[in-house]
C-alpha cells in the first residue's frame, strides 16, 4: 500500500497570455489503502489531474508525491497505473490482449527476456482470471470483445505492472447500466485482495458512494469540498456539492425534499480561461453576492479549502457548521441538509458485497443513481 499525495499542482496549457491554468493549486491525498473518489462536471479538471500523476499532462507549479517521492524522479517499475474511459481506445486494436497485458509488466533484463515464453504467459493467465476472464480469451483481439469485457482487459493491463496505486478514470461511463455493476464489484474485490490505494474518477455520485471511502468535489480546477463518503454526501457544506447532488437522477423528486431549482441562480459556468476573483462559484451561488448583497466577500477573497485541515472541508466562506457564519441558513429545507429518508441506508448485517447503485433495479426514493 501506498500514499499518493498531490501537492498545491497546477497544470497550465498554452501561453500565458491566451493559455488556459486546467488544474489550479489542487491538494489532495490518496490514503494508503483507500479509495478517493473524485466528482465534478466536465471540465472542471478531473482527468487532468488524474493524467499529471502518470505523466500524460505537465505539471506546472506543485508535485505528485507518492510515499514522500516526487512521481517524476521514479525510476524503473511504474508504481502508478491508470485506466481510462475508453477501453478501445487504451488497447492497441491489432495486438491480442496477452500481448497487451504481458506489453505492461515490469522489464527485468535479461532475466525477463529468459522468461517471456513461460513465466510471462502464466502472469497472463492469472491476471485475466484475477479479472474474471477465460485465459482462452489471450490470444484474441480487442474488437472480438465487448465494451466489458475489453475493460477488464484494461485492469488486468494496468494490474500487470505491479502498481501501488490505481487511478480509474470514468471506467465506467461508455458500459451499459447492467455492466457498470458487475465491474465496480470487480473494482471493488480487486482492490480489497490486493489492498491497492485508488483514485476514482467519476461524474455518478452513486457509483462514487458505492466504491470509495473518501469524496472530493472538483469545480474549475480547485478542490471546493472533502471528506468521508457518508458524510459529504448525506451533509454537504459547499453549494456546488448540493447543487450536484440535487441535479443528480431520482425517481420523482430531488434529493433534498422542498429544494427549488439547483442552485438556486440562472447562470452559465464560468469561462475557465478567464475564471472569477475570489471563489469561482460565486457567479452561479446560491448563498453568494447575487442573493445576499452583504456578502461581497466572496467576489474578492478566495475560500481554500486548505486553509482547513478537518476531515470534511469546503471551500466556502459560508460553508454549513456550527462554528460558520449563518450557519442556520444552511439549515433551512433545501438548503442542503437531508432527511434521513432521502440518504442510502446502510446495508444490512451479513451484506458484504451489496448489488451496486447503477445496478439497482428500484432504489429508494430520493437517492442518487
């Protein structure tokens, strides 16, 4: 198990001039043994940041830490692996999946070259099972497969490199509904037998409840919100969060019973090329200057959430809480707090690996899916 620790990186593209700043300033920890999901709408930054610890975007200002070592300084076997969306796209369509799972295991010399024909196609064989696939299925190609079945093709490629940590990266967004399940098990049951740390990116809140032990919020390049699973999601401080999880998919209502339109604001996302002063959300907020006038603070001063060093932080200088400026706003039906029967109850005793949110075929009333 290893830690993975991204420290105050941004990733700038272009000039400065007419350039764009994708990451700005993110710090964010990966837990030894723990899975961080990673949340947000597009655009806000969250592939960019997952590509900068792999080293497919530059890191302009800040490191990627991994145990204490700067990722770019590592040498030898890439400790960090990552699967991306689409899994066609990340297998080369004219090599047989064992020749490209066996492309990504460590390289040991002459050592690796005496044991290619042997070793090497048994690792084969026991990645595809560890993945649940017939090691028949080596010698084909990745066309002769399906959505799901090339995407446990990517795990056990990434899995082939022996890594410390993970990094999944809308793994399940381009499956249908009745295979997103059945590969979040896998998730799941491969990183508990490995005891792997994982970052898990996704834009389903109950796929990102499902899996992870940690939930971060991502808009516009900054982390706006942090903190365990249940807590964030069930008791969300910043607006965004609540705005997130008040547009995400119910049966016949929104999350958080008596909540009006999400937001509360009709505004267009801000420009990220030319992002706001003080918090970036305040354009779109809810509880900001275009509601309240009085507070004009959030146009000039700019909330970090790393000014906090709780286990759940937001980014928000009105953040819900008892020690927070009008907390009692934040207490008022809509304003983000739920009732206890708009949360995901817990699974029952004996429940060790529940069907997973996606898979649902009637979840209750006012979750998340």
């Amino acid at each position: 198990m290893s830690e993975l620790v991204f420290e105050r990186v941004s990733v700038r593209y272009g000039t400065r001039r007419g350039g764009l700043t994708a990451v700005d300033g993110v710090s964010l920890t990966v837990p030894s043994g723990h899975v961080v999901g990673l949340v947000g709408e597009s655009g806000s930054g969250k592939s960019t940041l997952a590509r900068s610890a792999v080293g497919l975007a530059p890191v302009s200002a800040g490191r990627v830490l991994l145990d204490g070592t700067d990722v770019r300084r590592l040498a030898g076997r890439r400790p960090l692996q990552m699967v991306f969306q689409d899994p066609y796209s990340s297998l080369d369509p004219r090599m047989s999946v064992g020749a490209s799972i066996a492309e990504a295991m460590p390289r040991g010399g002459r050592r690796f070259a005496r044991t290619r024909s042997g070793e090497r196609k048994a690792e084969v064989a026991r990645l595809l099972e560890l993945v649940n696939l017939d090691p028949d299925r080596a010698g084909m190609l990745p066309g002769r497969l399906s959505g799901g079945q090339r995407q446990r093709v990517a795990l056990a490629r990434a899995l082939a490199g022996r890594p410390d940590v993970v990094i999944a990266d809308e793994i399940t967004s381009a499956l249908d509904v009745s295979v997103q399940g059945a590969v979040l098990n896998l998730v799941r049951d491969v990183r508990r037998r490995l005891g792997l740390s994982m970052l898990f990116i996704s834009h389903d809140l109950a796929v990102v409840r499902y899996v992870s032990d940690i939930v971060a919020v991502m808009y516009l390049g900054r982390i706006v919100e942090a903190g365990p699973t249940e807590q964030v999601l069930s008791d969300p401080r910043h607006p965004y969060t609540r705005e997130l999880l008040s547009a995400a998919p119910s049966w016949h209502t929104p999350l958080f019973e008596g909540a009006e339109e999400p937001g509360g604001v009709d505004a267009e996302p801000s420009d990220p090329h030319r992002p706001p002063p003080g918090c970036r959300y305040h354009p779109r907020c809810a509880l900001g200057p275009l509601v309240r006038a009085d507070r004009d603070v959030c146009r000039t001063a700019d909330p970090s959430p790393d000014a906090e060093r709780r286990p759940h932080r937001a980014a928000c200088h009105f953040a819900g809480g008892p020690s927070a400026p009008d907390a009692e706003d934040h207490k008022r039906p809509g304003a983000g707090r739920s009732s206890p029967s708009n949360t995901r109850q817990p699974a029952p005793p004996g429940a060790d690996d529940p069907a997973p949110p996606t898979a649902d075929p009637a979840p209750p009333k006012g979750a998340p899916a």
